[in-house]
C-alpha cells in the first residue's frame, strides 16, 4: 500500500518574498546545495509500550532538539543502508528495515549558501544493541533516549518528523505477527 510522503510547506510568505526579489534586476542569490540523508523510525517490538529511539542534539543556535537519527549515505550505500547504520551509529541500536516510511525536505541557509535538505525515512525493527551515543562519529547526539510510540509526538521538535512517527503507528500493525 502506498503511504503519503509528507513534506514542507513550498510555499510560504517568505519563500514568495525571496522569489520575488531574485526576480528583481540586479539581485543575486545565494548558490544552493542539495545535501541527502537518511533515517528512521527503530521500534523495540518486543516492548509493549513499542519505544522508539531518539536522539537529543544543539542545532545552530544552541538550542536541543529530539529528532530521527539521520545522516549522510556514505560511498555507494542505498538509502537503506545509509539508515540502518546511521540509527545504530547515532543511538546503538542496531535494526533492520521493515518499510519506507516517505521523504521529507526542507531549506536553510548558513553562511554563504543555502541548503535544499531530502532526508528519507524508514520503519526499522531494533535486533539488538544498547542505547549509546558513544558510537556517534560526528559527535552530534548528546542525548539518546526510548520514547513510547504513543509519546513520540510530543517529544520530536519537528512537525515533519512527527508525521513520519504518525506513519510509522499507521504501518506498524501490518509487522506486528
């Protein structure tokens, strides 16, 4: 069965204003740079409560978020593969893809260029491992935490991510037996 692929909003005021200035003579824009990852949903279900892992990070303006574990495919990894070692090197937790759960993207700017942000997700079961972020390479989980399925919502700062979890309750039933 074909699930939804939430994404952003493309269309906001401010996106409107910024097209209408790059159309105006003279202006010049910030170069963009498309940048893919990859992520997931991992669910321990062998808990009745269905925890899922998160990881805490600072974003740039030192704020903490919770979010999916994430990251960049390395080599010639597939998205899957990129998920399923990014949620064990960010969490511990080692898993295994159940299913797709969509795409979401989105923009930001750093300093001199902008960022056009793709990140696919998948359903993973958890097969094994300890919940660490001792293995995280980049250094950027400072937290890491199981948060029941029912719970997750409220715990993930992103909307986008909360309806990936949402997903992940719709498809989960399907892998329960």
């Amino acid at each position: 069965m074909a699930h939804p692929v939430p994404s952003a909003p493309k269309r906001t005021p401010l996106t409107v204003s910024m097209a209408h200035a790059q159309a105006q003579p003279g202006h010049h824009s910030l170069p963009t740079v498309e940048e893919v990852s990859s992520g997931g949903v991992v669910v321990d279900l062998g808990r009745p409560e269905l925890p899922v892992a998160i990881i805490a990070r600072y974003n740039r303006g030192g704020r903490l978020e919770w979010c999916l574990p994430k990251g960049h495919p390395e080599g010639r990894e597939s998205n899957e593969e990129a998920a399923v070692r990014e949620v064990e090197e960010e969490t511990g937790i080692a898993g295994r893809v159940l299913a797709p759960l969509g795409s979401i993207d989105y923009w930001f700017t750093v300093t001199s260029y902008r960022v056009h942000k793709t990140v696919h997700h998948f359903l993973l079961e958890a097969t094994g491992g300890e919940l660490t972020i001792d293995n995280d390479p980049d250094h950027e989980a400072v937290d890491v935490a199981w948060v029941p399925i029912a719970e997750l919502g409220k715990r993930l700062s992103f909307p986008n991510e909360r309806r990936i979890a949402e997903l992940a309750r719709d498809v989960l039933p399907r892998h329960g037996d």
